[in-house]
C-alpha cells in the first residue's frame, strides 16, 4: 500500500513534466476561415463518459483511470484508498472524424472496446459538436446463474450514446448525453434487458490551465430492480491542463464505475459527501503515425 501511495505522484509528475512544452487549447472559434471550434470539450472523456471531441488522426493516448472506494471508510480504511476500480485503456485517432479503444477494468474482469463517429463539428453556420459513441464489455468473471452455465455472448453488454455539445463561450462548454444500455442477461426478471437514461456535462475555464467540471445522469424508474441503484449520478472535479490534449482529471462520484454501462445501471450510493469517491484519470498522448 506504501508503494500504490508512492506511485500516484510520481505519476503525476511524470505526465506533467512530458507535457510542459504544450499549451491548452481554447475553445474559442478558428480554422481556416475562423468559423470552426477548434476544441468544444478538449479531452475525449470528461471524467466517467465521452465528449463529443476525438483524437487527432494518428493520434495515441493510454489512459489509467481509477476509482477509490466510498470516504466514509475514515482513516481506518484511509478514506477508500484500500478499495479501488481500475481501468488501462488505449485510444486511438483512426481518421479525422473516428476514433476507438479499448480497455481493461479490474471491475468484474471488463474488457471493453469502442468507436466514436464525430458527425459535426460546432462553426459559424453550425450551432452545435454532435458525435455518436458505441461501445460492446464483457465480463470474464462468471456468474453463478443460471445453473452455473453461461455462454460467453451472456457476459457482454453494449452501450451506445448520442452525444450533443456547444461552446457558450471561451470559458464554458456544455454537452446533452442521451444513452441507450443493452445487457444481454440481467440478474432478475425485473430487470430490463434495455435501460435508457439521459445526462449532461459542463466544463468551466477557471485559470489557463485549470478548469472545473461536472457530469450528471438522471436514470428513470423501473429499470433496474435487483440492485438499489441512484437515479441520481453525478461528479464533480478540476481538470489540470498542461497541453492541448494533456488533461489531468481528478474528481469525486458515486460511481464505483469506469465504463459507461456500469455507471448508469450499477452505481448504488447516493450523491453524499460520505458516499463519494476520490477518483482520477491519469493520460499520456503521442503520435503514432
């Protein structure tokens, strides 16, 4: 536990110190013409879900994302620090309007992979950044239903979201997420194989390189019965910008989950300073080709 201590500001630094001769990127008009946002949203997740923004074309970045457990632990459980939700996930910019990745989270053993389709970009003559993100986990941890038999397609679950995003102006940039969940086998009868939700995301300019951001997701009723799950989902944290697409996130959620389609259907503690979670996402970005 010394040596996981130890590691987080290392890390930081690490990252800090390759990305110190980059600049933050504002999301005020340019282009050719000066008629294109350059950047709605600069990273291509804010905190727990996508943005409307992708990699650049050639573009990789590896990313380790981790979730603490809740703060009421208290010292005796270092406020969480001995429980914890990792992901290593890598993205790549695969064209100038796609990107994927893939990723592994500790969480029920996921392995994830996903493509992002930028459909519009926010100009002059165009009000709004609109992309579509869709995504297939599954689990390689066995369940114990039914009768000890589960084919491998009954572990996957898919997660397609409908992202819209406009800069209001230099400082603030919000998005409308709208989420469509798949789950191939659920725990109970009760519980829909198809779960809807809707959210949103704002981030704020504070300093050059700091911003303060935020995500919400309003689950409805009826969906999900075996577990107690929040309709409310929320988080709240500071992005450290030290380049254009160098984006430190740290940050508090109910959310134990990485992956979008966890988030939504299985985060079970409500949105109260002791249910929260300390969690970060820790990014390094090269060109490939």
């Amino acid at each position: 536990m010394k040596i996981h201590i130890f590691l987080i500001p290392c890390l930081f630094w690490a990252f800090v110190s390759l990305a110190q001769d980059d600049f933050p990127v504002d999301n005020s008009l340019m282009g050719e013409e000066s008629t294109i946002v350059d950047k709605v949203f600069p990273a291509i997740q804010l905190f727990n879900f996508p943005t409307t923004a992708i990699l650049p074309k050639g573009e990789m970045k590896l990313t380790f994302a981790h979730r603490m457990g809740v703060l009421s632990t208290g010292t005796s459980g270092s406020f969480g620090l001995y429980q914890a939700n990792s992901r290593f996930g890598a993205d790549l910019g695969l064209t100038s309007f796609i990107t994927f990745g893939i990723g592994s989270t500790s969480q029920k053993k996921l392995y994830d992979g996903y493509v992002k389709f930028q459909l519009t970009r926010q100009s002059a003559k165009f009000p709004v950044e609109t992309s579509i993100f869709s995504s297939i986990s599954f689990s390689a941890l066995k369940l114990n239903y039914p009768d000890n038999r589960q084919a491998s397609w009954q572990r996957m679950f898919y997660t397609s979201q409908l992202l819209v995003s406009r800069s209001i102006s230099k400082k603030l940039s919000v998005q409308l997420t709208g989420t469509y969940l798949h789950k191939n086998m659920v725990e109970s009868t009760n519980d829909k194989n198809d779960i809807f939700s809707i959210g949103g995301a704002v981030s704020m300019k504070l300093t050059r390189m700091l911003y303060i951001a935020a995500e919400y997701v309003f689950l409805p009723k009826n969906q999900v019965a075996s577990l107690e799950v929040q309709q409310h989902i929320g988080s709240l944290g500071i992005q450290i910008h030290t380049g254009p697409r160098h984006v430190f996130q740290i940050f508090l959620s109910n959310s134990v989950g990485i992956l979008p389609g966890t988030v939504i259907s299985e985060t079970q503690q409500k949105f109260k300073p002791k249910s929260l979670r300390i969690s970060f996402n820790i990014p390094t970005t090269f060109k490939l080709y």
